[in-house]
C-alpha cells in the first residue's frame, strides 16, 4: 500500500468559501520579508509617516476648500469678494474651518489616531483658552497704547449706537474665533504635531529653503514652488514682506542646527515649530500692505504659539490668544489688520507719523513696537507655565516619545 498522504485543508473545496480550490493556503499572509518594503515605505515608529500624513491632509484639505467653497459662493456669492465686514468674514472663514475638520479627521482614521492627538489633548483646555483670550487682549492693548503715548496712533470717537456696537462686537468674535480654529488648527496642531513626529533639521531646512526660493521666484514673476505643487496661482510678491520671511528663516536656523548637532531629545518639536513659524509669516506675505516687520511679526507670533503648545500641552492657548488679538485689533481698537481695515468696528484709530513707527497701512503688527508686545506674550508664557512650574501640561514633544513607547492610552505601532 502507498502511504496516505493527508490533503491540504484548501484542497477539493470551492473557491471563495474557505479559501482557495488551488494556489496559495487559505489563511496565508505574505511573510514579513515580503511585506517589508511597503511597510517601510508607509509606516514608521508612530504609524503613516510624517510626508504621507501632510502630503493626504493637504490633498483633502485643497479638495474640501474647493467643493465647498464653490457650494457656499454659489448660495452666498458675496462669500466670494474680498469684503472685510463680518458676515461675509464669518462664511468666508467657516469653508476653511470644515475642510480642516474634515481633513484631519480623515487622515486620524488613516492613521489610527484620534484628532485631538493633534495638540488639542492636555490638561485645563477651557482654562488655558480663557488665559489666552486674555492675553491676547492684554497684549494688543499694551500695542496700542505704546502707540498712543508715542503719538503714532490717534483715536475718534465711534459713529455707532451701543447696540449695533455690541452687535458688530458679538459678530466679529464669532468670525475670529473661526480664524484662531483655522490658522492654529493648520499649525499649531495638524502640522506642527505632525511634523513634531518625524521631522529632522535636513527637512526642516529644505521646507523653509522651499519657503524663500518661492517668494524669491514670485518676486521675479516667476511660477513659485508653491504654486507649483498647488496648481493655484498665489498673490503676487509686493513691497518688503518677503524679506521678513528670510529673517524668520535664518534667525532659527543656527538655533535648530545646534540642536541637530547635539543630537537633542527634543530637537524635533523645535524644528517644527522654525518650519510652522516661518511658514505662518509665509501665509501672511499676500495680504495687502503687510511690511517685511508685520511678516516678521507673523512668524515670530507663530514661534510664541508653538512655546504655548510646549508649556500647556495643546493649542488651546493660542487659539484663545489668536482669536482674542485679532478682535482688539479689527473690531475693538479698530486699527488695520494685517493690510485690511474692517467694516463695522468698536473705536477708530488713525496712524500718524512715520509709518516705520506707527506700522501705517498694515496696522500695528507691521510696528516695531509690536516685538515688545510679542516678547511680552512669551514672557507671560515662560513666568505662569514655566517647565518647573506646578502644571500638569505635557508637551508635545513628551506625548510623541509615551505614543513611541506605547503608553498607557495611546496606541503604539
């Protein structure tokens, strides 16, 4: 007799009940050699590596802004016009505010995340939000004041009645509100957590290289990088704001090159936050009557943001302090705004004197006394969230090293 032979457990069944009538076993899962390549070409310690996560955002955020920006212009066409007044605001800023959302929720999904991993966890939220809305106040009032008392801002009285006051006030609020979700959500929390992830200072200076060789390039009429890879053509380069762009660019670079080289555990959230702070100057140099000092500002505003998302442990501080300084400037104080002065607004200022002093068109963050403000924001940060201090915020950096090490409530991979 031939010895049996037992046959395979596939073997006489149909296709497609428990596995295959031939070929492979049912059940059988490529080895861990075959999958490796593609495994390392995707996925890295902390899960979808950091080019694939901002590359998938970026495309579902463009995408999200299109369609519904075309949905709301058509309903709201006013949606579609440069008009400073609050309304048309409101609805401008809400498309951007739920592409985000629903940008970032998607690319959580890809990558087994939650969103408020994206520097919305931590401790105090509401409290730290607060903090923030008062300090954003507080400072742009100590702006304006330091501008009054030099002669190079004058106020008039209002020409509205309290209740449209009061109105114009609880409008505006809502309308930057959506601008602190907007701008902190795109970098103080998907990218600057995102990158915080994966970054080193070799991407950290190509990205900010890419930066001002497209401003560069605009400047000349050229097609910029940027414009490139976002099949849109962006404002045109005017005045000096670009150069404050290149100050921001080089004042971090000899910072997060010693980090580099000194092989810092922390070295990562400080490269991302030279790259989020020098692109949020970057955003700001298409706006209208924006000076190399008011870009400068921008970015380094973006820099004090990131430092209150390592001392608190999310973004809710700078939300807060974002939304809370934009208001004073357009609505309570009512000065320009980056270039654009707003319809509806509490007082009325006038700048006066030379406008390398009073900040002239572009309002007073294109002042240099708008540094002094700034400093005291980071000042105010460092002295009531010290690292020593009593909080219980865990930074950014911290969070990224406990998902590494797979941590009670977060999901290691």
């Amino acid at each position: 007799m031939e010895p049996e032979i037992e046959a395979p457990a596939h073997e006489g069944r149909p296709a497609g009940e428990d596995g295959p009538a031939s070929g492979v076993p049912f059940g059988h899962r490529p080895d861990l050699g075959e999958r490796f390549q593609l495994d390392q070409l995707l996925i890295g310690d902390n899960g979808l590596r950091m080019g694939w996560s901002v590359l998938i955002f970026l495309i579902l955020y463009r995408i999200f802004n299109l369609v519904l920006g075309s949905i709301v212009v058509g309903f709201y066409p006013a949606a579609g016009v440069v008009d400073f007044s609050p309304v048309t605001q409101f609805v401008a800023e809400a498309v951007p505010f739920v592409a985000l959302l629903g940008a970032a929720a998607l690319v959580a999904v890809f990558d087994r995340r939650r969103i408020v991993e994206f520097n919305l966890a931590g401790p105090r939220r509401g409290a730290n939000f607060l903090i923030g809305l008062g300090a954003g106040f507080a400072a742009l009032s100590a702006l304006v004041a330091g501008l009054a008392a030099f002669g190079w801002l004058h106020f008039a009285p209002t020409a509205f009645a309290a209740a449209t006051a009061a109105k114009f006030g609880a409008l505006w609020a809502c309308t930057f509100l959506l601008v602190g979700c907007v701008e902190e959500g795109l970098f103080r929390c998907f990218l600057q957590s995102t990158l915080t992830r994966g970054i080193n200072f070799w991407w950290a200076l190509g990205i900010v290289g890419a930066a001002c060789l497209d401003l560069l390039l605009r400047a000349h009429g050229q097609m910029g990088i940027f414009e490139f890879v976002w099949l849109e053509q962006l404002p045109p380069i005017t005045g000096s704001g670009m150069w404050g762009v290149f100050a921001a660019a080089l004042l971090g670079l000899g910072p997060c090159l010693a980090l580099h080289l000194t092989k810092a555990r922390d070295a990562g959230f400080w490269q991302a936050a030279w790259v989020t702070s020098t692109l949020f100057g970057f955003l700001h140099t298409g706006n209208n009557g924006e000076n190399w000092i008011g870009i400068f500002a921008a970015s380094a505003i973006g820099f004090v943001f990131c430092v209150s998302v390592w001392v608190t442990g999310s973004a809710w501080w700078a939300i807060g302090c974002h939304a809370a300084w934009d208001w004073a400037e357009t609505y309570f104080y009512g000065t320009a705004d980056s270039g654009y002065a707003a319809k509806g607004h509490f007082l009325t200022t006038h700048p006066s004197g030379a406008a390398l002093w009073s900040g002239g068109a572009d309002g007073p963050e294109g002042s240099p006394l708008a540094l002094g403000a700034i400093l005291l924001l980071l000042v105010f940060l460092l002295t009531v969230y010290g690292r020593g201090g009593s909080h219980e915020a865990q930074p950014a950096a911290q969070q990224a090293e406990l998902y590494r090490e797979g941590s009670p409530g977060i999901t290691a991979r």
